[in-house]
C-alpha cells in the first residue's frame, strides 16, 4: 500500500520564523557572540563552521549586512506511536526536523524554532536505504 508522506515546504518555514518579531536580532546577536580558542561552547566556535566557505570562496558565515545566512542540523527520529504493548505489533513513526543553529542555544530547541521537515509513515522504521528518499 501507498503511504502518504506528510512534510512542510522550508521557504515557508523560514518566512515563519524570521516573520516572529525578534528572531532575526536573536540571530544576529548569536552570530556576533566571541569566539573562544580554548572552548568551544557554541557550534559557532568550532573550526568546522568557522571553516565553511560559500559560494563566493569566502568565509559562509561573513555576509554584507542585507544577507542573512543561517545553518541548521538534521534529525531523524523513530518512536512506537502505539507505545510499548505487551505483544503488540510495530507502529513505527519516524519524524524528519531541524534547529536553525543561527539561533542561540537556548532558543534552537524550543519546538515553536524547530522545523519538522516531515513525518515518515510506519508501520515500520524505515531501512538506512528507504531514508535517503526522503531526505
């Protein structure tokens, strides 16, 4: 049988978020934050982010002040949506979502910051192979 694969589009997600007032100061303000050499507190101060280039072959995180760049990470996430039943069978979900890692730490994780990209139908978890053609 076809199941229905439920996701929402980005650039809409995006619009949403930056449309929130504030967002785009908390963004900017968690951009400008010190970076530290001896620890790395934020994903920001790690030499792997530091390192990206962008399309120009310039640092991604270094913009004119018109542009706004933003880097997320991805998660994929199974659970038994029936619970765990004493010889029930699977009903598996799995949930695709991701934190805008632009934003400060102790805003990324909030559920209204996290964009959920889609819902995988079960009722089984979906093999390392099936995932790629969803992502």
């Amino acid at each position: 049988p076809i199941h229905k694969y439920v996701h929402q589009d980005m650039k809409q997600w995006v619009a949403h978020l930056l449309s929130r007032p504030g967002v785009e100061m908390l963004i900017e303000l968690s951009r400008n934050v010190g970076h530290s050499t001896e620890e790395i507190g934020d994903i920001h101060n790690s030499h792997a982010i530091q390192s990206l280039s962008g399309p120009d072959g310039k640092p991604f995180l270094v913009s004119n002040s018109e542009e706004l760049r933003l880097i997320f990470s991805l998660c994929v996430n199974g659970f038994n949506a029936f619970g765990k039943r004493i010889g029930g069978g699977p009903g598996s979900v799995t949930g695709i979502y991701m934190a805008c890692l632009s934003l400060p730490i102790e805003e990324r994780f909030k559920p209204e910051n996290m964009y959920l990209v889609g819902v995988v139908p079960g009722p089984h978890k979906p093999s390392e192979d099936e995932i790629n053609h969803f992502l």
